[in-house]
C-alpha cells in the first residue's frame, strides 16, 4: 500500500523591495552621465579628429547604455 502524502505548501512570492528599486534607478542614472558629456564632446567637435577621443566617446556612450539597461530593468522586473 503506497503513502500519499501533500505536497508542500507552495511558497509566497518574493515581493520587490523598493529601496533596492530606488538604488537602481539611481545608479542608472549616474551611468547615464559619461554619455551625456559624451555627446557634449561630440557636438561641440572636441573629438573630430583624434581616434583616440572617439574611442572614448564610444566607451562613454557604452556604459551609458548600460545606465539605460539597469533603469530599464529596475522598472520592468517582474511584481509580485
């Protein structure tokens, strides 16, 4: 004779914390700030010439887009 037992109780969802949110938010806009003064530098012609200065303007703009990645996610994560 076999035993059935329940299974067990299904855990609660894990609800978002929003200073974590918060902080988040926050960061992403810290990281939008090297490609803000990376367009400044682009549009004002500092680095027309040098490739080197474009190279940084590109890394600039890239961790820009890692700012708008994290604002993105810190406001698009699943609710509970």
């Amino acid at each position: 004779m076999s035993e059935t037992s329940a299974p067990p109780p299904p855990r609660p969802p894990e609800q978002r914390n929003g200073c974590v949110t918060a902080l988040m938010i926050v960061a992403g806009v810290i990281l939008l700030l090297p490609g803000l003064c990376a367009l400044i530098f682009v549009f004002a012609g500092v680095a027309k010439t040098a490739s080197d200065d474009l190279q940084f303007v590109a890394a600039c703009l890239l961790v820009a887009c890692f700012g708008v990645a994290l604002i993105w996610w810190a406001i698009r994560r699943p609710r509970s």
